[in-house]
C-alpha cells in the first residue's frame, strides 16, 4: 500500500486553494499512519455560495436537461477510464476490492443512470412540462399545465465518511442533471478518495465554471450563508442531521433540506423460512453480508434481524458459522472478506453503542481476541462481527434505539406476524426493511403491516435470489431516503431526485399562451394550417400547432369483418349484432378499436418518401366512443412537440416529432384520442437527400 502523503486542497471559486491554520489528519484505516492532512481554514464561505449563484448556475441553466445529460455521460466514462486509480486511495479507508467496487463504480454508475433518465424522461429544454393539462373553463380557454425550472441557488452536499465516491456522485448526478451547481462537503475521513475523484471530473472540462466547489475540512459557518433558493442535502448521522436541519439560516429561508439518516433497518425470517429450506440459507447469507459488507459501515446495513421464536438457535448456529469463516484483515491481502472501521474513533463509538446495547440482549458471537491478516490489530481501525440476541425485544429499547455504526447485528424472535410487523415498526423509521419468505400471504401482511416506516422493502426468496442486488444497495431508479429517523428525505428514484432540485410552478392562462411558454401544443390552442402537407416538412420547418383535418372515410360492415379476418381477433361485439347489444355497452356490432386507429392513419399518413423515417411509438390511446358500421370517421393530427436528438456520426440528423391525434365520427365527436411518436429528419439530411 502506499505511502504517499496527501496535502488535500480546497476548490474555491475556480481556484485550488490550501487550508490554513490547524490541519486535520488523514489516518491510513489499517496501519494507524497519518498519510495527509488537510484544512478549510482561511475559506471564504459567502463568496463561494455567492460564486456558485452568480456564475455556475446561470451557465448551467444555459444547457438544456439533454445537454446535461450528455455531459454526464461523458464524465462517467471519464471516470470509469481512470477508475482502476481510485481502488489503492480506497484501500487506506478500509475497505475491501468488493467494498470500493460498490463505492466507484456503483458511485459512476449513477451518472450514467441520470444520463439515460435525462434523455429518456426529460424535454430537451432548460425546463421540464409535467403532467396533463387541467381544464380551468367551462369553454377551455382558460386552462392551467404545471412546469419545472431549476432553483437558481446552490446545493450543498455535505456527505457521509461511508462512501466517498458513491455518495459525492449520486447527489451531483440529479442536482447537475436539474441544471443547480454543487458545493461538495465530503467527510475529512476518507476525502483524499472524493478529493481524486472531484479533481478527475474537473479534468474532463465538462462542467462549466462555477458548476463544482469542494470543500476539504471543517464546514463551520458554511450553512450561515445559505438562502432561499439554495438547497443542502446531508447524509450522516440522525443528530447531526436534525442539528443541521434546524440551523437558524435553513429555518429562516425555509431552505429545502433532505436529509438521509442512519437508521435500525431490520431483515425478518418468514415462519415458513425454516431450517432446509432455500429461503432459510438467503436469509443467513444476506444478514451476514450486510453485517461484514464496508464492515458493517452502511447506512442501509441490517441492523436488526427478526426470527420466529422457536428458530432462534438455528438462525445464530447459522450465522456464527458463516461469521466464522469471515477473514478480516489488510484489504490487500488476499483472501480478505472485511477490512477494518473507518478510523479508531470508530472503534471507539461501535464499542461503546455494543455495550449499550448489550444492556438488554447477551453477545451470542464475537468478543474477546481475533485474528487479523496481513496488519497489526492494535495499530489499524478492526472491530470483529459481533451478533447479539434479545429475548424480549417488545419491552427493551435498546435494539431499537441505539445504533452501533459497525458489524453489530442482533437477534431478536416473533411469535406471530403482527408482533413481527410490531418490532420492526420499533425501529421509528428505517431507510430499508427486508423479509424473507417464499409465502406471498405472509409477505403481504407484513409489507403493507411495516411499508409506512420504511423508505424501501425488499422481499426476497428463490426465485429473485440470483439476481437481487440485495438489502443494502440502493439504486439510482429507485428512491433511497426514509420516514422518522431515517430523515425523511428521498434521493435518488429517477427523476425524483432531480425535482428536488426544481421548482414546480403552476401555469394558468389561455392555451395558446400556455402553448407559447412550454413550445408543447395544449388542445384549444391556435392551429396553423397551410397547403403542404407535415410530413412534407422536415423537423426544422415543423412548428408546433401545425395541423391538417383530414378528409372523412365511412366505416363499413365490410371493414370489420375485413380486420377481423386479418387479424383474428373475432370478439363477438364485432361479429354479433344480438350479442354486442346483449352487453348493454354498444348498441350492435362495433368496429375494432385498432381498426380506427389503422384507418385514421390512412387518412393522415402522407404515403411517399419524405423527412419522415419511422413511427415508433404510440401513447395515452383511448377509445372514447363506439364507432358503429355507417359511421364516418375524420382526423386532426397536430404537431404537440418537438425534441431534437444526438445522432452518432454517420446518422440521418434527425428529431422526434410527437402528433396529437383525434379521431372523430361524423357528428364531430371524438372517438379515439392519442399520441404518435415519428422520428423526422433535419434540414441538412433532407438536403443531402435532395
């Protein structure tokens, strides 16, 4: 392992900036060695919140959400290039090569996450148009949309020792995604890591100025200076956390803060999860990782594991056993599955939290000496596994209540599943829950008995085993946060995590005004009409409300049976008169509802080659009313939206086109409304074509 020494730099204000004043140790988890130090001294706080608001967000609100993404993109290949850099800087924080795989590239692997999710679930704007329109007016001219913007502030992050990479990346993936520049605040424990990872971001010269600061060291005063439109998101430990969510600036500007707490997750045995059983051995297996994974050091880590009673001995012969075979020691070393604690002043806290636990539950595994490989025990941060078991956890707290920030786990039974669904609702609020049971009754009385309390439940069995990514992995597509003392925050979950960082604002007016401001098309709203047909226009000329009425096409008995014929679909409203009337929904044979559709393309659809390529999507179809055989049918298509695409080169330039589509009889009644997608090409491949 190296033994290079560290003189970590603040960046402030675009600068490389070294603390002054007294400096802050970095300590080497395994060898006890001092291998930096670092200082926040002499920062300006102010100017660099104010540097952030001035500069980084204005040029970040420049790009659209597709441009951000892409530029996400291409750090996160950056990063994952140099990734192999990052593993030895990990190692002195102890974890393992399994542990840092989590941390890096689970941390990058976020970016690309909110890379996809911002091309894929977000306009190609500088704002985002969400939800339907809401009809305010009887006659529609008065209609309201909502919007998003980004907060034209900054976002702190002030993150957990736990993860250094991982919990930097996967609060500035959403924030950066959403257009809001960051000030990272890493843990002192363990920045050297942030501090490489931050400098290879800055190297891609991805970001704008302003976009990024880091702070290495002390906060202090950081959160004196925060205002309205900023917003701090914390990890760390509950008191901390509430000290911080009650700061007299957060309080003052009503400051958005999220905060994501450790919390006393719980994993549950199901009573037919029994010894011999495939369930039984996921159970062991999962609570044992979760206790040696980081050493324990995760805030999703299982922290509480329910038995039914009667199981007790099994589940700790099991689990001891399994313990056993744990090598701790150098994460260099070959062969070793859990590395040391964070620091020494770890040791100390998980020591002393075991002890108060054991208060009210007998230590069943762990204690006393054990054996470390390839590092000397007393100098490095090692804490062996410690399972505990209480036999009355209804009427003791401590389980519940006190939280040892290591490989602490204990045991404790049920005698039926609502006293099962009671202890783990003890826990006041938990970022994930998982129960174990191959029986879906039992796992749907104890979900929806415990779901209120938790931020995520896994329920795992046979058949999710071989590829669940397991109880303590958040993902970036699904929300992680949790009620009470997990925080009551939410990060990630898609594009959750981006509103955070987004003001939502309720639109009203005219749909033509409303049409104007989102560039989306609000049914109501002006319609423009000209003699060439839309898909004679390439994307470029296309604007949105052009529109065409189609000619009309009679429906006829002919046609069904026809359709019918083609398609097999022989549904006995279509082909019975006396039945379809029989159901008191039609009044007699009805056409396919896919046969309007096909038929209302072939009165919009211009058939020759032109700047539409494909139609390859249609959405929110509905059938709102029977079209009978005599009836006649007409079409206004209408251009609702236009998003620019990346094309790789070599590509068609080209853009997608989404149409309103109504569909109506001949008594101007609409009968089918819906959305296509097209993909149309640009001005320049229609002119290379030509």
């Amino acid at each position: 392992m190296s033994t290079q020494m560290y003189k970590l730099q603040n960046f402030a204000a675009g600068e490389w900036v070294t603390g002054t004043g007294a400096m802050t140790s970095l300590v080497d988890a395994v060898t006890g060695e001092v291998i930096g130090e670092t200082s926040s001294g002499g920062l300006d706080f102010q100017a660099m919140l104010d540097y952030a608001r001035r500069v980084g967000g204005p040029a970040l609100r420049r790009y659209t959400f597709h441009e951000r993404a892409l530029m996400l993109k291409r750090i996160a290949i950056a990063l994952m290039a140099r990734k192999e850099e990052f593993y030895p800087l990990s190692y002195h924080t102890g974890a393992t090569r399994t542990d840092s795989w989590v941390d890096i590239e689970g941390g990058i692997g976020t970016f690309f996450a909110y890379a996809s999710r911002g091309r894929r679930e977000f306009t190609n704007e500088r704002f985002h148009v969400e939800g339907p329109t809401e009809p305010l007016s009887k006659n529609g001219t008065f209609v309201g949309r909502h919007i998003l913007v980004p907060m034209e502030g900054v976002a702190v992050h002030i993150n957990a020792f736990n993860f250094p990479v991982w919990g930097m990346l996967e609060k500035l993936a959403p924030a950066l995604l959403a257009g809001v520049p960051c000030v990272v605040k890493p843990s002192t424990t363990g920045s050297h890591l942030t501090h490489a990872v931050f400098k290879a971001i800055l190297d891609t010269n991805e970001l704008p100025a302003g976009a990024l600061q880091l702070i290495c060291g002390e906060a202090r005063t950081l959160l004196d200076h925060v205002t309205e439109q900023d917003v701090v998101a914390f990890t760390g430990s509950a008191a901390t956390g509430q000290k911080l969510k009650s700061h007299a600036s957060v309080m003052r500007h009503s400051v958005r803060f999220n905060m994501e707490a450790d919390s006393l997750n719980c994993c549950m045995l199901g009573p037919d999860a029994v010894p011999g059983t495939e369930e039984f051995d996921l159970f062991v297996k999962e609570v044992v990782r979760e206790m040696t994974t980081k050493a324990g050091q995760k805030c999703t880590a299982i922290r509480r594991t329910i038995v039914p009673a009667g199981l007790e001995e099994a589940v700790i012969q099991a689990i001891s056993k399994r313990l056993g075979t744990t090598t701790i020691g150098n994460p260099t070393t070959e062969g070793v599955r859990m590395g040391p604690l964070a620091s020494r002043g770890q040791v100390t806290s998980v020591s002393e939290s075991a002890a108060a636990i054991r208060a009210a539950a007998e230590r069943v595994y762990g204690g006393g000496d054990f054996a470390v490989v390839g590092a000397d025990r007393e100098k490095g941060a090692f804490y062996a596994p410690e399972l505990l078991y209480c036999a009355d956890p209804l009427s003791r707290l401590e389980p519940h209540d006190i939280e040892a920030f290591g490989p602490v786990n204990t045991i404790m039974p049920y005698r039926d599943l609502g006293e099962a669904v009671q202890l783990a609702r003890m826990g006041k609020g938990s970022l994930v829950g998982s129960l174990v049971t191959h029986d879906p009754k039992v796992a749907q009385e104890v979900i929806l008995g415990t779901a209120c309390w938790h931020g995520r439940m896994l329920v795992l069995d046979r058949t999710s085993a071989k590829e669940s990514t397991g109880h303590g992995s958040p993902l970036p597509n699904l929300v992680h946060g949790g009620p009470g003392r997990a925080g009551g925050g939410e990060e990630m979950g898609g594009a959750r995590g981006v509103t955070h960082y987004l003001q939502r604002v309720a639109l009203q007016g005219s749909p033509s005004m409303l049409t104007a401001i989102t560039r989306e098309w609000t049914k109501g709203a002006e319609e423009h009409k000209d003699e060439v047909h839309p898909f004679r226009k390439t994307f470029d000329e296309l604007q949105v409300g052009d529109t065409i009425i189609t000619k009309s096409r009679e429906i006829t008995l002919k046609d069904v049976e026809a359709f019918a014929a083609l398609s097999g679909d022989k549904f006995y409203a279509h082909m019975n008169d006396e039945e379809a009337r029989s159901n008191g929904v039609f009044e007699g044979r009805v056409a396919h509802g896919y046969f309007i559709v096909s038929a209302a393309a072939g009165l919009f659809v211009d058939p020759a080659l032109g700047p539409v390529l494909a139609n390859y999507g249609l959405e929110k179809l509905r059938f709102t009313k029977p079209v009978y055989p005599g009836d006649s049918i007409h079409v206004r298509l209408t251009v609702k939206q236009k998003t620019a695409k990346d094309t790789p080169e070599g590509t068609i330039p080209q853009g997608v086109v989404e149409w309103d589509v109504e569909v109506f009889n001949q008594h101007n009644e609409p009968v089918a409304v819906y959305s296509i997608l097209t993909l149309v090409a640009r001005q320049r491949a229609a002119a290379q074509a030509a």
